[in-house]
C-alpha cells in the first residue's frame, strides 16, 4: 500500500513538472498536498531583494496536469520570517490575484516587498469554493531574501523615532537685564537717615521742655 502511494505521488509529481514551462534560470519548488501540486515562482530569479518589488506566482495544477485556477477556491498568501514559531503572525498577507503567465491562466501571484534580508517561508491556503472541488490544502516555501538598495530597505523597515519632551532651561539675567532691575540699597539707606532724624528731634524736645 505505501510503494502503490508512493507511486502515484511519484507520478502526480512528474505530471505537474512536465505541465511547467520551459523558462531558463529558474529553479522552481512544487510541493504536492493532497489532490493538488503547487508550483513556486519568484521573480526576478528567484532572487529577491529587501525592500524592491518581487512577484510571487503559484502555478496549481490538479492530479492529470488540469490547472486549479484562483477562482475556484479561496486563498491567502501569509509571509513569516525564519526560524518562525507556531504562534507567529505572518510579516505580511499580500492580496492575491488572478494572473496569466505564459499557458496559466488566473493562476494566484501577488506582488512583495521584503521588509529586510535574511529567511521568509511563503504559506499559501487555500479552500474550495465548491465543496468537494478539490481537497484544502497548505503549501510552504522558503527563500533567501538579499540585500537591497539602502534607500529601498529603509522605505520598507521604517524605524520609530523616539520623541524626547523638551527640557525647560532657565536663562540667568542679562547684564542689561541687571542694570535694568531697580537697586533696593539707597531706599534702605534713606530710610534708615529718616528714622534716625526723626529720633534726633524726639529726644531734642524732651531735653529742651526739662
């Protein structure tokens, strides 16, 4: 029973490969789930760089070669970033749409932009719209994402400035600011002078009336 499945999965594979066309410095990945093979395509070459478009196509084709177009069945594409985690939330969903390339019609690609360099796995599920069309199913795919343009993986990774409130400083007077405030030392002096006189003939009297 398991040589007999490996047979047809086998078979399924060498139908969906000799379905491919023939486009020169491409590698191309095709992964089987189910009743359904999905082919991987990125452009430009398989090489795409952070921050630049980059074209994801999925070619899917059903057991006998027959292309499964977008739709007939309900897709989403999910981008992760490696290693990825079980609970991790994909870095980007791009909208799908129906493409043509080449014999492939309403095929599902989508445009990218890679946030930055390093690993990304693609997941594309998809559902049927007509029950029983065909079996759901996920297919993966991961790439090697290089450096682009500074300028091109800034736009895509913008960094969060940090405000900083700004500090309250204090100016200490000027010199004209100084000249300017009146002197309290003369006012204290005349009083003084004022008292004293005024004291002066208080005590003047007292003597003269004895």
């Amino acid at each position: 029973m398991a040589l007999r499945s490996a047979v047809i999965t086998i078979s399924f594979l060498g139908t969906a490969l000799a379905a491919l066309p023939v486009t020169s410095g491409l590698a191309h990945t095709t992964e089987v789930a189910g009743d359904v093979a999905g082919t991987w395509h990125v452009e430009p070459n398989h090489t795409p760089k952070a921050g630049e478009p980059a074209t994801v196509w999925i070619a899917l084709t059903r057991k006998g070669g027959s292309i499964l177009p977008l739709d007939r069945a309900e897709c989403e594409l999910g981008v992760y970033s490696l290693p990825r985690r079980p609970e991790d939330e994909p870095v980007l969903q791009p909208p799908l749409q129906a493409i043509a390339v080449e014999r492939y019609q309403g095929i599902p690609g989508a445009e990218v932009i890679f946030p930055k360099t390093g690993l990304y796995e693609l997941e594309l599920a998809c559902t049927p719209k007509v029950k029983e069309d065909f079996t759901s199913f996920q297919i993966l795919y991961q790439l090697t994402v290089a450096s682009g343009s500074p300028r091109a993986e800034a736009k895509a990774s913008p960094q969060l400035e940090t405000a900083t409130a700004p500090s309250t400083v204090t100016a200490s007077p000027t010199p004209d600011a100084k000249a300017n405030q009146p002197n309290s030392f003369p006012v204290m002096w005349m009083g003084a002078i004022a008292a004293t006189a005024i004291l002066g003939l208080g005590l003047l009297n007292v003597t003269l009336r004895k």
